[in-house]
C-alpha cells in the first residue's frame, strides 16, 4: 500500500513547518538539490494505525517574478499527477494573493483529494480574517496553526480517513507471494540498464502484470531457478517533457516502489559517490523496513586499484551509519558484471526479512550474549533480561523482556542489536527492538 500526501503553496505560507510537525519534529530528510529549489523534503508517517508519505514540495528561489510563477505552477503540475491527496497550504496573516488564486485553478481541474489548510490561523482574530478562504469553495477546509499544532490533528484524522488500513504483509507472504524487488536511485544511474541486464535479451519475462498502483510495471523474473518480481518504474519517465523537475519525479517514484517492495536495490554511481539524496533514500528505505541491498554501479569506469572496493565499501559506510550490516555489490550494468550475484543477494535479504527465528534457538544464543556481556547498572539495580522472542510482523521485531524496560541505554540495545546480527543472517534487514516489562 503506498499512500502519498503533497503540501503544496506559495513560500512562506508555512509548508516546512507543518512537515515538520506531521513528522512529530523527526527532522526530516532533507535533499541537497541547492540553487534551484529550497529543501525538498520527503517522510513518512502513521496516524491512527495508517501510514502515508508526506512531500513537502519546497520554494522556488525565484529570479523574476514569471519564472517563479512557472516554477511554482509546475511543482503544483507534478503533484497533482504523482501523488494519491494533496494538502494546499495558504496564510492567514496574508490573506488570498493572486499566486494562492492561480493555484487554485490548477487544483480545481484535478481529480485528487485536496485539503485547504488555512495556516498561522493561532488566535480567533486570525480566525475571523481566514473566513475568506471559504471563497475558494473546497469542502476539506481547515484552519490550522503549524507552529503551535491546532487544527493539524483534525486535518491528519481526514487524510487518514482516505487511506485503506494497511494490509499485512505477512498474509502476502502466506499466499506464497513472489518476491518484490524495485530498483530506486537518482535519474541516470543506470536503473533501466540494470533492469535491461537482468531481464533484456535473455528473454526471461514470463509475463507482464499490471502494477498495483498506477505507473509501475510488474516483471515476473524466472531464470536459474530464481523467481521474483521486479517493480521497475525507471522506464515510465517521461522524457519528452521540456525542462522537467527529474529529481521531484524519480524521488516520489522511488517512494511508490519502495512501498511495494520487499527489498530495494538502491543504485549508486560509482563515479559520484554517494550523495545526501542517496543517503536520504538509504534510510527512508530502512524507516519503512524493507530490505536493502546497495549496488555500487558503473564500476566499470572506477580507477581499480587492489585495495579500491574494499575502501569505496568502507568510506560508504561511514556515510550509512548506524545502519551498516548492507550488502553492497560493486557492479556495471553497462557490461554486465555480477548482476546474478545482485539477485542472488537479493533473495537472500528477503530470506533473512522472512525469517521466524525458533524461540528455543534465539534464548539460547541470546542469553548467553546477556551473560557475556551485561548492561550497566540501572540505579543500583542489574538489568535483568528474562527472555527473549520474535513477534509476528512483517518487519523482524524482538521483544526483550526485562525488570527495568524503560531505563535500558541505547548503547546496550546497540549491543543486542549487534548480536542479533552476528549469530543471524540478517543483512540488509532492518529490525526493531522493543523491551517489555516481565
Ligand atoms: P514554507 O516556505 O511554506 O515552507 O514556510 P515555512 O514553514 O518556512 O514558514 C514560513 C514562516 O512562517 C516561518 O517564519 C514560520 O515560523 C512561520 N509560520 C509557520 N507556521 C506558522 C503558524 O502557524 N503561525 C505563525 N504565526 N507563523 C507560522
Ligand atoms: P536511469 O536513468 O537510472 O534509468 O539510467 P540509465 O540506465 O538510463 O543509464 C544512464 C546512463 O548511464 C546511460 O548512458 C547508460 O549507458 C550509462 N550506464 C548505465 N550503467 C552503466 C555502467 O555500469 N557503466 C557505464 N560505463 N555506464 C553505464
């Protein structure tokens, strides 16, 4: 299930911070597109049990006022067209401007949910002024404070309303459902090369299903004994339109095909490196839980040295810290070089996202990590873990049950984290701890 909400407005009206309080302050990521748009950001939240993506879709800097009102009129374009609802954010303290009008009129032709939020509404004074907004005739209006939180909450309860409650993945799997692979990372990396080494000339494609959502192609893949999906949505760029926002484009599909995964093949270039937007998606992918394998692409053009692999892997992880257990494969799409050993990894990630660990198995092994290394003291009192057990989500969980659930320090849970990992396979799969009290 992918559901993607799009605040959309002029500068100024307030968008950042709403974005900011949807994400309960969890700074967002951030991209570092610089000159042309100001941050762009992109996450993901859950109200009321429903998860959804939130755009803030950014100012333009402008240099005159009609290249502005072009920027602004075509961020609003992508929006409607990409995402599934839409938050149309105007300032009370303002009042209606000429820009917030011709919005307007573009909002109107779309076929998408929109939510009038009427901002900076703190006080009834404000309150009485904003009244005018009642004029652009939307029915979901809202008059909302970001700064202060009023009114935000009733306007997520209306958006969650639109959203199906999530399907659990688990029953997918049950049904005996393919693996999903999506291939996701920058415009011109090289996804639709390596979507064309795994499945072009070898004519492998069984057959083409329709994605589940719109604008995604479902390949079924079975060479070798290897069975999957690929979610490719690198082909579905249109590349006839002039002067297009790529980045706008290619982040808010990526997002789509990360939803409908199971494990994310994030490119990288290798010439390049990996930059704050690869980084972004890194752990957006891992917020979300899904697998993750890195894929250090167009190696073929890497000056090779012995050492070059070993340290292009540790100089990235660095950079993908504190989440580090990842494969990472250095590959070129172009000349075909390790793409079996890609599926091969990619298959084992979901493997190790799929797995039920016995009881009996992860208490023997974790008990005696607890013994061989014990937490610090909890006011006078030794944390005491009892047991140990996996729950049953989609997403690798475990549940620590202890005297003091509340007190144990991040760096000890880092630890069990650790242990897990190493006695596990479970490469490229996020997994979340929890302690409960015994
Ligand atoms: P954006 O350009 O639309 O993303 O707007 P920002 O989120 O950067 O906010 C623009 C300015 O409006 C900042 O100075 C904010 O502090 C201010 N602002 C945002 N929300 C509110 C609000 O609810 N009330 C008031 N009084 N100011 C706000
Ligand atoms: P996409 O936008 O991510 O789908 O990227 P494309 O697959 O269209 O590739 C962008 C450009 O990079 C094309 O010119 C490809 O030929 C080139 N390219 C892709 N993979 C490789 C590679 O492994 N090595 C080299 N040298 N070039 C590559």
């Amino acid at each position: 299930m992918s559901f993607t909400v799009a605040i959309v407005g002029r500068p100024n009206v307030g968008k950042s911070t709403l974005f900011n309080r949807l994400l309960e302050q969890r700074k967002a990521i951030v991209d570092d597109i610089s000159g042309v748009t100001r941050d762009r950001q992109y996450g993901v939240t859950d109200w009321n049990g429903k998860t959804f993506n939130i755009i803030d879709t950014g100012g333009f800097v402008p240099d005159t006022e009609d290249i502005f009102e072009t920027e602004i009129r075509k961020q609003v374009r992508i929006a409607i067209e990409e995402s599934d609802a839409l938050i149309f954010m105007t300032d009370a303290a303002i009042g209606i401007t000429d820009l917030d009008e011709s919005m307007v009129a573009l909002l109107r032709r779309s076929d998408k949910p929109v939510f009038l939020a009427v901002n900076k509404v703190d006080n009834p004074e404000r309150m009485f002024l904003a009244s005018e907004f009642y004029g652009f005739g939307f029915d979901n209006i809202f008059f909302v404070s970001s700064m202060s939180g009023s009114g935000t909450g009733e306007l997520l309860d209306a958006i969650a309303e639109l959203i199906p409650k999530d399907v659990d993945e688990d029953e997918n799997a049950e049904k005996n459902e393919l693996p999903k692979f999506a291939i996701i990372g920058q415009p011109n990396v090289g996804k639709s090369s390596l979507l064309n080494a795994m499945i072009g000339e070898e004519r492998t494609i069984v057959s083409d299903i329709a994605g589940t959502t719109r604008d995604s192609i479902h390949t079924h893949y079975n060479l070798f004994n290897k069975e999957f999906i690929l979610i490719d949505t690198a082909g579905l760029r249109k590349k006839n339109k002039e002067k297009e926002d790529l980045e706008f484009y290619s982040v808010i599909r990526a997002i789509r095909a990360m939803d409908e995964a199971d494990i994310c093949l994030l490119l990288i270039d290798a010439t390049k490196g990996i930059t704050a937007q690869d980084v972004n998606i890194f752990s957006l992918v891992t917020r979300k839980g899904k697998g993750i394998v890195v894929l250090v692409n167009k190696w073929d053009l890497a000056e090779k040295t012995t050492n070059t692999a070993r340290d292009y892997e540790k100089q990235l992880k660095e950079k993908l810290a504190p989440f580090t257990d990842v494969p990472v494969i250095f590959i070129s799409a172009k000349e075909k070089t390790r793409i079996f050993k890609v599926i091969e990894t990619a298959l084992e990630v979901y493997a190790g996202r799929h797995v039920k660990i016995p009881t009996s198995k992860l208490n023997e092994v974790m008990l005696k990590a607890v013994e061989a290394y014990h937490a610090p003291v909890i006011r006078g009192h030794p944390l005491r873990i009892k047991y140990v057990t996996q729950l049953p989500t989609a997403v690798p969980s475990f549940a620590f049950f202890c005297n003091y659930p509340d007190d144990v320090k991040p760096s000890y849970r880092n630890y069990l984290e650790n242990q897990l990992r190493t006695h596990f396979k479970l490469s490229g799969v996020p997994i979340r701890i929890y302690f409960r009290k015994k």
